[in-house]
C-alpha cells in the first residue's frame, strides 16, 4: 500500500489553530503516514528532535521562514532541523524582534485608519510563539471591526491593505545556512508566489546557496506550484536538471483559518525519504 506525506502544516505556535496532538490526530483520520510541521519562523517545543514518531505517524521538524530571495520577498522551508541548534536559536531571536517591531507599526496603524481599541499586548498574547497577522485579524473580528478573517486580510492586513507592514527579513543565504548548520534540508516554498522571470536564473543561485529541494504540489497557487498528485506531474526540467527535490504540501493552518486545507496536497512518502538522505 502507498504511503502519503504532507510536508507543509502550521500549529498554534505559529498561526495555525491547533497545538500538535490535535494535527496529529487530523493527519492519521486522512490516512497520512508523515508529516512536517513548519511553523513561522519558530519551532514549537513538542518537537524536540529532527524527527520524531507520535501515535504511529513519522513527524518531521520543520520551519517556514520568511526570507529576502533575490531581491523578492519569500520564504524557505526547512526539514529536518535540529530545534535546539545555536544557529536556529539565534535566526529565531533575530525573526521574533523584528516580527515584534512589525506588529507593534500594524497595531498603531489598524487603531489609526479603524478608529478600534487595540494594543499589541492583546494581540501578543494570542500568540503561544511567533506572532503574526491572523492574530491581529482574530482580534479585528472580535472587537467588530471587520466581519470575517478574510475581510481582514483584503482591507487591512494583506500586502495592499491600509494597516500592512513589510516585515524585515534575512536573506536567503543566510536562512539557507542556519538551516544547513542546524543539519537540515532547505527547500524553497510555494514558488508560484513569485514573479520572477529567469527561474533558471534564480534556482541554480538558490542551489548554490544551499537549496536542495523546491515546494512544486501546493493548493493555493497556479503555474509552478499545482494541487496535483505528484504520481501525475512531470517535473519542470529546471527542477530535474538541477537535481532538487520536489516536495509539497497543503499549508493546512487548522479549522477555523483561512487555509483549513489538509488533504488537498500529498506527497509519496518518498519524497520523505529524499529529504532524509539529503540532510548534511
């Protein structure tokens, strides 16, 4: 019998809903045999290894980190990492200060254009690690200021909403090299955000900088990234020339998120394997 993966789900210690028992739990009723957990710029403390078996199902430590890529922003995902590595833990400090900077500017913002009572104390505090703009929008929605979560995002806290703020990032390189030292395998996430045009270009400078895989089955985007079985899809040849590997993910934040999404997105358990192998 084939086995499934789905190497991109966030927990409560980034913006997901859920702590890690309860995605656990969803991952075994779809029927999954691995899963990464890739929280924001953060490693939850249930995940105390660069791998792990919880309740019969293979749990990979991972991370999502926000990067500058090239010159465009973007984030990489890590796989296998160690959660207690120095070069983890200092990256980490360095994304929660800047994260921290940046809702503080969202927070006055939302209070100037909505005219609602917000602080970032309140919005700090629904978060149990990094914290980010769901928790900021949750809290819009409670006090009345916008319907839904999605209202949120459109208006306000999206890239062009009136309350955004950029959020300062490392490069590439250097996530790519915390991620390396911290003996894991980086992989580029959901390349179908991305505008670039010299994708040939841009891969083989990745590479170089450490890449070793790229998120091709994904739920939100078209072009690059696809809601495909990977059984079905052939790779672009850029993908196979340079040797990366394909992974992918559904990006599931939980129930009551704007991406309750796990199913829409697996990966031969393979694909685990591969990344396996590929750690330094």
């Amino acid at each position: 019998m084939e086995r499934w993966a789905d190497l991109h789900l966030h927990t409560r210690w980034s913006d997901g809903t859920l702590d890690l028992p309860a995605v656990v739990a969803r991952a075994r009723a779809a029927s999954l045999s691995a899963i990464a957990i890739t929280d924001h710029d953060t490693i939850g403390p249930d995940l105390r290894a660069p791998f792990q078996e919880i309740d019969g199902l293979f749990v990979v430590t991972g991370v999502e980190i926000k990067a500058d890529i090239l010159g465009e922003r973007g984030e990489i995902l890590g796989y296998f990492v160690d959660p207690g590595h120095p070069a983890m833990r200092a990256l980490f400090a360095w994304m929660a200060q800047a994260r921290e900077r940046r809702m503080e500017a969202m927070v006055a913002r939302c209070r100037e254009v909505l005219g609602v009572e917000v602080s970032y104390e309140e919005v700090r505090a629904r978060a149990r690690g990094s914290v980010g703009r769901p928790h900021l929008a949750a809290l819009l929605v409670e006090r009345g200021a916008v319907a839904s979560l999605e209202e949120a995002f459109l208006k306000y806290l999206g890239e062009e909403g009136l309350c955004y703020v950029p959020l300062a990032r490392p490069t590439s390189a250097q996530v790519l090299a915390a991620i390396r030292e911290a003996g894991g395998v980086g992989a580029l996430a959901h390349p179908g955000f991305h505008g670039f045009s010299d994708w040939e270009r841009v891969l083989s400078a990745l590479k170089g900088q450490g890449l070793r895989a790229v998120e091709l089955f994904y739920p939100y985007e078209t072009g690059w990234d696809r809601p495909l079985n990977p059984r079905l899809a052939e790779l672009p040849p850029i993908v196979r020339d340079l040797g990366l590997i394909a992974t992918g993910g559904s990006d599931d934040h939980g129930p009551g998120s704007v991406k309750e999404s796990l199913g829409l997105v697996k990966v031969p358990y393979s694909v685990v394997e591969e990344l396996l192998s590929a750690r330094s």
